[in-house]
C-alpha cells in the first residue's frame, strides 16, 4: 500500500511541474524588445507582469523543452462592416540580432513591421531552422540578401530536418534581380508580389519541385518565360506573374498536345 501511495506523489508531482521557458532565450526576447517602439503597450507582460516568456504574446515555446520556437508579432487584424482594420498600430525599431540566440527558432512573423527604410537583416540567414519567415509590408528596401539561402539546407537523416517551406517578401521596396532559387527545393510558398524587384526571371525556378504558391506580381521583371521555368512544378496551383513585362514562350504554342507539368487552381 505504502509503495502505491508513494507512487501516485510522484506522479502527482511529475504532473504539477511546469516546463518554463529557457533564461538564456528569455534574455534575448527582453533585449529584441529594446529596440522596438510599442505604442500600444502589447508587450507589456514581457518581463514586467510574467516571468515566463511562454506566456508572452506573440511566443510560442515548445512544451516539452521549453525552447521558443515561434515568435508572431504581427498586428491583429479587425474586419469590421466598414472595411478591415488593425486594432493595435504596428510596431517599429530596430530587428534586433538577439534573436539569433533563439537557436530553435522555426517560425518568424514580423509582417508590417515598420523599419526605418533599411535592408533585410543579413543575420536572418543563420536562423537556419526557420520554416516559416514572413517579412511582408516592412518598407525594406535594397536587394534580397543571398544569405537567405543558408535557410534552405537539404535535410539529411542525422542532421539538420528543417527547410524553409515558406518565405513571404511581398508589399516591399526590394530591387534587384530575384536570385538563383536552386536552394529553395523545399520551398512551399514563394510571395514576392508589390516590391521593385527587375531583370529576368532565373530558370531556376524550375527546380522548384515542391511549391504550390508562386506569386511574383506588381514588379519590374522582363525577359522571356518558357518551358524550363516550369520543369518540375507539379504540385504548383497558384501562380501569380501578371504586372511585369514578361514574353511568354511556352511549348504550347507551337505543340498543340503540350500538357504544363501543374493544374493550376481557379
């Protein structure tokens, strides 16, 4: 009897303990909010009313180890009868390199954001866990850093099993060519609509055997698209290319029976 009961204590106990987050990432979530501007005052658990970072908005820590691995802090949205909304103003600053301290980091939303017209932090590219990055509506502005593809890795069975599934780049000031994709084979979706972004489209984008999302609308790109471009798109089905300049030279003009390696959905 008496072993029972000591049993159920110590499940009991085990059942009451509560994995907090890691102090270490703490730390650097206290020092990426120095360099924000909160107007609104949303982070004002972080740190003052809660010790534990897992609680703080925008974070998501992992239960079981406690390590963050989520940090979403775009404005709430409000749809309401007269139009869409957003009931908190977005913050502003500075991106802070602290954040490279969240080694377990795979998810990264900071859409409208509003920098002070500066490029996209070069460091982002040794966040190399990422999965998710979305960076849409910030005012960047310059090239798209070749660092990116650091987050593109191929995943190997004892190492590294994270890819970059989703990058969203769109309602930017970006120029420049869109570099070689070659990396990005794991690639999900692909936004870089609303930017300034020129030249021609790399045939690499045929590479691209696992994107379903392809939108590079509203740039300033040119040249000719063909067939290579859409080589291993299979599971493509939504590609957005209008407002550029684009000369289409597709196979299906001149083989009638030519089938497009993807079904695109309506």
């Amino acid at each position: 009897m008496s072993s029972a009961v000591g049993h159920n204590t110590s499940s009991n106990a085990v059942k009451k303990f509560k994995v907090m987050c890691v102090e270490k990432e703490k730390q650097a979530l206290l020092k990426f909010k120095d360099g924000l501007v909160d107007e609104d005052n949303q982070l004002c658990l972080w740190g003052n009313q809660e010790e534990d970072c897992c609680k703080w908005r925008g974070v998501k820590c992992n239960k079981n180890s406690g390590h963050v691995y989520g940090l979403d802090l775009r404005p709430t949205i409000v749809y309401n009868p007269n139009g869409i909304s957003l009931s908190y103003m977005p913050f502003k600053g500075e991106i802070g390199s602290s954040l490279l301290e969240l080694q377990y980091l795979t998810y990264l939303d900071l859409s409208l954001f509003e920098g002070s017209e500066t490029s996209i932090p070069k460091f982002i590219g040794s966040l190399t866990n990422l999965r998710y990055l979305n960076f849409s509506g910030c005012n960047f502005i310059g090239t798209i850093p070749y660092q990116l593809r650091n987050l593109t890795r191929i995943p190997i069975s004892l190492g590294n099993p994270f890819s970059l599934e989703a990058l969203d780049l769109s309602w930017n000031n970006l120029t420049g060519e869109v570099p070689n994709l070659s990396n990005f084979s794991f690639i999900k979706e692909l936004r870089l609509p609303m930017n300034k972004l020129n030249g021609s489209l790399t045939e690499s984008t045929g590479l691209l055997s696992n994107v379903e999302v392809m939108d590079i609308s509203s740039n300033s790109m040119n040249g000719v698209i063909s067939d290579i471009h859409f080589l291993t798109l299979s599971k493509l089905r939504h590609l957005d290319i209008s407002l550029n300049s684009f000369t289409l030279n597709l196979s299906s003009y001149w083989v009638p029976n030519w089938v497009p390696p993807f079904s695109l959905i309506s």
